[in-house]
C-alpha cells in the first residue's frame, strides 16, 4: 500500500492498494474509517482478478456497516460495457465513469483513470491538462520531427535500442520520482514483445560512468524551480564517457500533464522503430489467460494445478534445497554482456 502525498487541503488523502497480500489489505482497512472512505474500483476490462478481489472484499465489509447502502462509499473507473460497469450500477455505486474503450490501460494516465483520483485530491486538472495541450502543440503535425520533443525521445530510445543500447535508465529528482514507475510500465509492456524491447530501470543510485556498459541510455527529468537535479554531475560524467543521455526540464509539477503526453508519443515511436506495434500486449493477456486457467483449476479441484510447460532458464527449487547454490550459479552463468537478470520477491 503507498499513501500519495500532495493532497490539497479539504479534499481526500489517497491510498493505492497495489497488494493482494492479506496483510496489505488489512493494513489499509486498520488505517482509515470505512464508513467515511471512497473507494475508487479502476479496471479498465473490468475483470481484473486482483481488483475485482479488492472490490468484493471492502464491498462485504461496507455491507455489514451500512447496509443496502455500501454502493454509496464506491465508484467505478471502466470501459462500456464490462462486468464491473454492470456490477456498480447493480451495486448502486456513487458514480460509475465509463472511459473511452479505445484506450489503452498504460496510455490512460490523463482520461478517467488518472483524472478521478486526481480531482479527489484535489489537483487542479485545468493545470494538469493545460500542460498536456503545451505539448500537443510542440508535438503537432506540422512541427518538424526535428524539432519534435517527442519524436526526438522516441527516435533516440529506438535507435539505441536497434544499437545494443536497450536498457532505459529513469532518472527524476524527488518531486518527480514517481513518474518513474509509471513511465516503467510504459515501457516495458509497450515494447517488450516478439522478443526485442526496451527494459526500464527506475530509483537506480547512478555509479560512476565507467560502472556500465555500452547497453544504457539514461534520460533524466527535473523542474526550473530546482537549481540541479541532484545529478547534474553524473550526468555529465556519464555524457562525456559516450552514454546516451538527454533531459527535460518542467516549469512545476503540473508540467506532469505535459510528460504523459510526451512519454506516450515517444514510446509509440520507439516501437514503430523497433518494428513492434506498442499498442498490443500478447504477453501480458498470455499471463494473465494462464492465472485465469490456474485460478479455474485450483476452484473445481481444491489443487492448484502444475501442468504449466517448463520453459528454458525455469528454476523450481525449494529455498533450503541443497542443490539450489548450484543450480543458481549455474543459471546465472548463462548470462553474457548486454543481458540482464530480474528478481522479482514475493514474500
């Protein structure tokens, strides 16, 4: 759970629960007073298993406090016509808000999906979106690629990338950091497909230049108001060692509105350079048509099932195995320079 900062006074503080992990979920309903909470339900297919897990369980609670009445502490953020669209009304939800279905999750950043949030904290989404049209114009068609901001951050993500140079690195002083994990995901499921993409690396502590090697490409965003990012210097260092580095820098944080924008043109370009569409996630509905599968599996048996294909690199040891130090070694000693290895914890 991440409790987001920068709420105006007199309007509502802002928790994203991001974890189906019990202890999460019972961590946010032990912090606020469900009977005063709006809980906010976004899920643009509106199948979403960990959404829809979320939704049924505070949904169940609000009905033992409130009665027939529980819809009133909800609203919904979704595409026409989907089960959780169905389900608010059914429900009786405060408001339901139906978002353009030609859309995609990861580029909805300034539609109903960013927006709600936004106005309940109190953003003022005039600012935010005025930012966003600053850049429709410098990014419109009848301005030169050359002098595109967004065309220029694409064209140089793809051409590194075409180069050997596919690992993205985020840089953003505090204010902005976390811009980073939004423009990770973009990333990431935008052009990680059909076996090529860009991987996004974010709140990375920058070493010295010589600390890489010849796969980076660094991009760094601050604001005027901020004499230096904070690694003005490394950046400097790292461009004069040969690394790929450009910036932006915003007038405040309302300049945001215009990055959204601008970060979603670039990735788009970057795919069409890299020759991938950045609108399709085959992987992604891949994932998730097999935890469905799982899921389906573990209800009618009781058992989870274990018949998914072993693919190539795939570990499956206990952590007090004996044989998992080598068997480790051994996996990582597959990797060669330009690779790059992920842990992902779930504990």
């Amino acid at each position: 759970m991440r409790e987001v900062l920068g709420v105006r006074e007199g309007y509502l503080d802002l928790r994203v629960l991001d974890s189906t992990d019990p202890a999460a979920v019972l961590a946010v309903e032990a912090a606020v007073d469900l009977e005063t909470t709006l809980f906010v339900v976004s899920s643009k297919s509106g199948g979403t298993t960990e959404t829809a897990s979320f939704h049924a369980y505070f949904y169940d609670r609000l009905r033992e406090l409130d009665g027939e009445h529980a819809g009133r502490h909800f609203v919904a953020v979704t595409d026409e016509g989907t089960s959780l669209q169905r389900e608010a009304l059914d429900q009786g939800f405060r408001a339901v808000f139906v978002n353009p279905s030609d859309i995609g999750g990861r580029f909805s950043a300034l539609s109903f999906f960013g927006m709600v949030p936004a106005a309940l904290m109190g953003v003022d989404l005039e600012r935010l979106l005025d930012g966003a049209r600053a850049v429709a114009v410098e990014c419109g068609p009848d301005v030169p690629a050359s002098e595109n901001p967004a065309l220029r951050l694409g064209a140089m993500l793809g051409e590194a990338a075409l180069a050997g140079r596919d690992k993205l690195t985020f840089v953003a002083e505090p204010r902005l950091r976390p811009l980073g994990a939004w423009v990770e995901q973009l990333v990431a499921e935008s052009t990680g497909k059909d076996g090529t993409g860009i991987v996004p690396v974010d709140l990375e502590v920058l070493g010295d230049a010589d600390a890489y090697g010849d796969d980076r490409v660094f991009v760094a965003v601050g604001l005027a108001s901020v004499a230096a990012t904070g690694h003005a210097g490394e950046l400097m260092d790292l461009a004069r060692a040969g690394h790929p580095v450009t910036g932006r820098e915003l007038d405040d944080v309302y300049g945001l509105g215009g990055e959204f924008l601008r970060w979603e043109i670039a990735v788009a370009t970057a795919g069409r350079i890299l020759g991938i569409d950045p609108f399709d996630q085959p992987n992604v509905q891949e994932s998730k048509d097999n935890t469905k599968r799982l899921l389906a599996g573990y209800i009618a048996s009781g058992e989870l099932l274990e018949d998914l294909p072993e693919g190539d690199g795939r570990l499956a040891y206990s952590v007090d195995d004996p044989d998992l130090p080598a068997a480790l070694a051994e996996f990582l000693g597959q990797a060669r320079p330009g690779d790059y290895v992920a842990l992902q914890a779930y504990v």
